[in-house]
C-alpha cells in the first residue's frame, strides 16, 4: 500500500466510489473537489449496474429518486412522431431510476468521508508527476501524494497534465434545462438524424431533466439548442420554468479504444477523464463508478497498480464502449430508428430487449443475436450490418 496519501482530484462517482474503497481498506486519501453540494449537467439515470456499484457505499435507497414505469420512444417530425410506448413489468425492479445529482454525488462523497477519506474542498490548479511523486496545488498550497486518480470529468486537469485534452471528435456536445414545476413516471426518448443523437426527458422527483446530445464535431450549443427548443414547444406545456446548462461528454471513436491509456507511472484516469462512457446512450455513472472501483483496487493489489488499472480497464471496459462506438455512427439515421421504433411497437420480444439496454443488463456484445430470436430479423441484420460499417469506418 502506498506510503504518502493518495489524492483523488474530482468527488464525482469515479472520485468518491475510489475514495471509499481506499479509505475502507486504511490507504489515506485526500479527495479535492470545491463544488458541492452541485447539480451535475446530467439526465441522471441510474441504471440497476449503477446503482448496485453506490450500493456498496451506501443505501441509494436514501436518494429521492423516480423508478421508470414506461419509456417512449420516438422519431421523425416533432408534431408528428411515429412513437412506440414501452412499458415496464412493475412486479420487478425498475430497469430506471432518475435522481438529482446534488443529492446522489453529496451522499457518496458523504459516504466516503464517513469511511476515512479526507475532503479538501479546493479546486486544483496544477498537478506534477515525477519519479518521486505527485505534487497537487491549490489555492491554498501544495499537497504531497504518491499517486493521483484524475476522476475530474470530462474537463480534466489532470488528463491534460498527464496526457492530452480530448479532442473535438472524441467528444459529444449536450445541451439541456431542468424543467421545473412538472414531472412524471414515464422516460422519453426522441431520436434526431441530424444532428445525430436524441432528445431526451428524465422525470425526477420534482421536475423533468431534458436535454439533446450530438457528435461536439461540426455542432454549436446554439444549434442544439434550436433543435430542443422546438422539441420543447411539441411536447411540454408552456409556462414552464427550464434551468438550462451545456456540457461536454467523452463519446470515443471505435478505433480510439484500441490503443487508449488509461494509466501511466503514478497516475491513473477514471471516469469521464478517461473518457468512460457509453458512446451511443451516453450511460456515463456506470462506468465511472466501475473504473473507481477498479482504480482502487489495484492501488490495494500486489504488482504495479498502473498496469493492474490498464489491464482491467482494457478487459472489462472498452470491449463494450468499442462495440457501442461501432454502432453510433448510424444508429440515428431514420431508415433504422424507424425500422427499430416500428419493431418496438409490434414486438413483446423487442421491447423487453429495450428495456434490458436501458437498464444495463443487455451487453451489446449479443445485442444482435437477441434481436434476431425475437424474429424480427430485419432489424437485427440491419444492426450487425450498422456495426461492422462503424468497425471498419465505412
Ligand atoms: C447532459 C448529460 C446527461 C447525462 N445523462 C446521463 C445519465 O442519465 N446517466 C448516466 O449514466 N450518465 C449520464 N451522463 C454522463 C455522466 O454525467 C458522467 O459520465 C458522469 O458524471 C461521470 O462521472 P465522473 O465521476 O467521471 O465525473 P463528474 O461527475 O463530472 O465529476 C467530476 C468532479 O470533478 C470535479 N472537478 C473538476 N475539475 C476539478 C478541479 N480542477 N479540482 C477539483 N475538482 C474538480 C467537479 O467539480 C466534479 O464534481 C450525462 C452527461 C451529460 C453531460
């Protein structure tokens, strides 16, 4: 175990589900990060792997959160979408649930201050990594630590210190507003050929967290935001008060995961820094808890804890990342939303597979040969034929 504390730059869940596994097993950590309590720009959906991974740390159970009951897919014309309602069984666990990041980032940093970590509630303006160690400035001074977990999202400093920023390509661009004063139990998804990407509503506990997200290559805020708002105006009520916010989003090119780095001597990435998340749904929580996890438990282990971080990472996170990368590119077009929508509102079978994706049980390793023993053969050949289009750039 390393000898000076470990510093962890970003309380978000890679950086507090890190902390708390270190602290738990005695390592010292200093966990920076001046922003909490915050809303985090996010839809905020929990998946059922999200939340079992929080689990550990505390009973997310304490966070006011909205099950999903039904989501609605559609695409084509805002006034006059082809739309497919897909129901959830309510005899079993909610493939959804939809909770504030404010509350679900404060009780896991909470969490990992209870167990141990020390939050230093400073933002870092520079980090050095040498052979000897790792120097973390803030306002306030220097801190000394043998290694630095960088879980400081998809701004990071740290990745900018220790590797590069990402580049435009490798980022998606969301644009979006909490609508305050409504909400419901029902999920909604409208997917957009161009720009490609969907429009999404989260219902959380006391308003809607809405928002659309594109390729950031060749978009502007000010275009999404075009696209959302006429969205808005078919959809919701007027009146209604919208917090509105834009974000960046790792979304790694296919060919991107085959020689990424997640690790070097002393530093590691986790989370959105290392650019961990879903290309296709943007499911970003999952991974970055995941890659916490696993960033300390290769600090605890036996051998090097870059290459032990590097090989896991490798193995258990960018086989699914690559694959949903291969999909992406034309997953949007209309030609298969339709094909995909119209699936959803002929077939049981398709719709359970729908609700499997949404709630993180359904790999998409053998997301095509599922949707083939649905019989609706079309879709799953167009999905195969989508996927080896993206792997070889075509
Ligand atoms: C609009 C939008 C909607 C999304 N919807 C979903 C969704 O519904 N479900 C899902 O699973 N994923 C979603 N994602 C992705 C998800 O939000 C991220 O993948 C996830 O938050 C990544 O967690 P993280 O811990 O890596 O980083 P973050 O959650 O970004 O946390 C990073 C932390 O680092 C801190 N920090 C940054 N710089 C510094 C610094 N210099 N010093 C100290 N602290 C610093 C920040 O204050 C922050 O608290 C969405 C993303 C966006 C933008």
């Amino acid at each position: 175990m390393p000898r000076r504390p470990i510093a962890i730059v970003g309380a978000g869940p890679a950086g507090s589900l890190a902390a708390w596994h270190l602290s738990r097993a005695g390592a010292r950590v200093l966990l920076f990060d001046h922003s909490h309590p915050r809303e985090k720009p996010c839809g905020g959906g929990l998946t059922g792997r999200a939340v079992a991974l929080a689990s550990a740390a505390f009973d997310p159970a304490v966070v006011p959160a909205v099950p999903m009951a039904a989501a609605r897919f559609a695409t084509g014309g805002f006034s006059s979408s082809r739309a497919a309602e897909v129901p959830v069984d309510s005899s079993g666990d909610a493939p959804l649930l939809v909770a504030s990041r404010r509350a679900f980032d404060l009780a896991l940093l909470e969490a990992a201050c209870k167990a141990g970590a020390e939050h230093v509630p400073e933002q870092v303006r520079d980090v050095q990594v040498s052979a000897e160690g790792v120097t973390v400035r803030t306002a306030q001074g220097d801190w000394q630590a043998d290694w630095v977990v960088g879980a400081d999202g998809a701004n990071s400093l740290v990745r900018r210190r220790v590797l590069a920023p990402f580049r435009r390509d490798q980022l998606s661009l969301a644009v979006g507003a909490y609508a305050h004063g409504t909400t419901s139990r029902t999920v909604l998804v409208h997917t957009v050929a161009a720009p490609p990407g969907y429009i999404w509503s989260f219902p959380r506990p006391d308003h809607l967290a809405i928002g659309i997200c594109a390729p950031a290559a060749g978009e502007t805020p000010a275009r999404l935001r075009e696209v959302l708002d006429r969205w808005l105006a078919a959809t919701l009520p007027a009146g209604l008060h919208l917090e509105r916010y834009s974000w960046p989003i790792p979304s790694l090119p296919y060919g991107d995961f085959s020689d990424a780095v997640p690790s070097g001597s002393r530093w590691m990435l986790a989370g959105d820094a290392a650019g961990l998340v879903d290309p296709l749904t943007r499911e970003g929580i999952y991974f970055a808890l995941e890659s916490g996890r696993l960033a300390a438990e290769a600090l605890l282990g036996p051998g090097d804890p870059a290459s032990t971080y590097a090989e896991s990472v490798r193995r258990s996170i960018y086989p699914e990342l690559a694959r949903a990368a291969a999909l992406k590119a034309r997953f949007f077009s209309s030609e298969f939303a339709c094909l995909l929508v119209d699936g959803l509102a002929r077939s049981r079978a398709v719709r359970a597979v729908m609700v499997d994706l949404i709630a993180g049980r359904q790999p998409y390793r053998t997301l095509r040969r599922r949707l083939a023993a649905t019989l609706e053969v079309r879709l799953a050949w167009e999905l195969a034929k989508l996927q080896v289009r993206g792997m070889i750039g075509g």
